[in-house]
C-alpha cells in the first residue's frame, strides 16, 4: 500500500492542488507511516487530519467527498442546485439585503432565479452565496432545483 501511495503522490492521477504543493511533505508522511486510505468513493488519497477524522476513517472517504455527500442530505429552503458554466453548483439565497449592506455574497451583485416548478415566481436577491462545484461523480446525490436567470 506505501508503493501505491507513493505513486499517487507522484503522480497525482486527480490533478490535486493540494498534492501539487504539498507533495514533498505527503511523501515524508508516508514514508514515515503515517495513517492515509485511498476514499472509497473517488479513489483520492485521504492522511485524515482533520477535525473529521474517525468519520472520514469509519467511512473510508476523504474529505471533498464526505463533505458532499453530508450536504447532499442538508438542502435546506435557500439552498440551490443549479447547472451554471456546464458545473453543478450549490448556491444559497442569504436574502436579499437593503442597498450598501456589508458582508454580501459575491460582493451584493444581483441575482434572479426561479426555483424549478415555480417559473412564474421570479426571485431577486444580492445576498447569494457559493458553496462549491459539486463533484461529477456525486450528482446523482443531488437534484437541480432551480434556474439562474441570466
């Protein structure tokens, strides 16, 4: 297993950032025989440091992929699923706020939707806020709701 995790490291089969930059010191940790699994779900190497820890281990998943398939059973009123740039984006409506407001998502620009089934209910918010690209190998976890109107 250190030999198939060396190589990932290596040769970063996902395009990883993460891996990318911090190669030097994830090859140290494996060499050195620190805990890592390879996640169940997408095949990425998993060191399991973080705050999460027994879950990602218990579930053998790493954390971009524990992290969406928690969300994906958390859709919440405001949370939208949308198509948008030919990605899968979830998308919460923070409310809109009175003009000036601090503290908006991206930075109070406007932003029109209608949630799906709804087309004649058009709604405006400033106050909308990015939660990421769903990764292609979970959208079935997740149902689009809803459209951006452009």
């Amino acid at each position: 297993m250190k030999e198939r995790a060396l190589k990932y490291v290596d040769e970063n089969p996902l395009g990883d950032r993460t891996i990318e930059m911090n190669k030097e010191h994830y090859i140290k940790k494996i060499e050195r025989g620190d805990y890592f699994h390879f996640c169940k779900e997408c095949g990425a190497i998993e060191f399991a440091g973080y705050v999460n820890e027994k879950d990602l281990i218990d579930k053998q998943q790493c954390f971009n992929c524990n992290l969406w398939i928690k969300r994906s059973g958390e859709i919440k009123d405001n949370t939208l699923i949308v198509m948008r740039n030919g990605k899968m984006d979830f998308l919460s409506d923070g409310g809109a706020q009175p003009p000036g407001t601090g503290g908006l998502g991206f930075g109070g620009a406007k932003w029109k939707y209608y949630k799906l089934g709804e087309t004649e209910n058009i709604i405006e918010t400033n106050n909308m806020w990015h939660g990421g690209d769903i990764p292609e190998h979970l959208h079935s976890l997740f149902t689009i709701n809803a459209v951006i109107e452009v």
